[in-house]
C-alpha cells in the first residue's frame, strides 16, 4: 500500500493531519532517527549570540527614536515594551528561532527581526456604535463580541490613533516576545528533542 503513495498524497495527507497529531509523529520521528533529529534542530535553532537585539525600551525622559513613533505626530505614544533580553558571554547557548509577538501576536523569525518588523495598535479596540447604528442589543445581542470583531472590524476603533480593526497597526517596532509565550509553545515542540 505505501509503495503506491505519492509524493502529492503524502503532502495532502499530512496536511490533513491535527496540529497535535503532526506533532507527536515529528517528536517519534525525532527519537527513532538521527538525521531527522539533526534536521528539525538546524532549522529550528540558533545561537543565541547570533540574534539581533532589539535597542533600550524608551524611558519617559527620552525621545522616541523614529521606529517608536506613530504615523500621527498628535497620536498618543505606547507604553514602553518589555526589556530586552541581555546578551550571554561564555559558551554558545541555542535558543528557539521562532516566537511569538507580544505586540502583533505572530510568529516571527528571531534572526531576521529589525527595528520596523512589527506593526500593531497598543491600544485597545473599542466599539463604534454610530457604525452599529441599526444594531438592536435585546434583539441582535451584544455588539462588542469576537464574532463581531471578526465579522465587522470595521466597527471597532483603536483608541490609540482612531483607526479601524481592518486597518494596519499604528506603532512600529521590534516584535517584542516574552519568555512565557515562547516557552508555552516551543517547550511543547522541543519536548524529546
């Protein structure tokens, strides 16, 4: 039967697959071969040493570099992200080439992170009602829903700089990541490895 699989069902049975389900097959590859093993730790980390290090957080005192200002030169300005992680002396140390944005929520790529890679609003969206004009809550529900935040991003309103849910980001930065969104998902993946 598997002599007359090809290469095409393969890639749509995998892609098939659940998320949990694709990530006990890799972890049992992993453990039973070699070069499977040495494959997933080439691509999935790096030195620590070799990541680019996003600058000082601003402090009230200082001005915003350019990469820390808004498009609107009256829009409030962020809070100061979290600090940087210090760079380590001594020996290599690997580290997880992908993480998570605290600030835009995605996936990014530690190795090519630089001063503008991410957009996102550090504000909070907040309901338009003259948009939801026709809205009747005791008939319609609630306006300030997920479902409607992904339905009608055009009706909620950042409070950082009044643009829409549908629109891009008004503050531009490093992407920012936290050890725990980090460990939370790449200790999951790096288990066994």
């Amino acid at each position: 039967m598997a002599d007359t699989v090809d290469a095409t069902q393969l890639s749509n049975a995998i892609g098939r697959l659940s998320w949990a389900k694709l990530v006990q097959m890799t972890r049992l590859l992993c453990e039973k071969n070699d070069a499977v093993r040495d494959f997933y730790k080439e691509r999935l980390f790096v030195n620590e040493q070799d990541v680019p290090q996003p600058s000082t957080p601003r402090s009230p005192d200082r001005s915003p570099s350019p990469s820390e200002t808004s498009d609107d030169e009256n829009e409030a300005t962020p809070p100061p992200a979290p600090a940087p992680k210090p760079q380590t002396t001594g020996p290599k140390r690997s580290r997880p080439r992908f993480a998570i944005c605290i600030n835009c929520k995605t996936e990014f790529d530690v190795m090519t992170n630089a001063p503008k890679s991410c957009q996102y609003h550090w504000g909070e969206a907040e309901v338009d009602e003259e948009a939801f004009a026709d809205h009747d809550e005791f008939t319609h529900g609630p306006m300030d829903t997920e479902d409607n935040r992904e339905a009608y991003p055009d009706k909620f309103v950042y409070n950082c700089c009044d643009r829409t849910s549908d629109e891009e980001g008004c503050t531009t930065d490093w992407h920012r990541e936290t050890d725990d969104l980090m460990n939370k998902r790449f200790k999951m993946m790096a288990g066994g490895l």
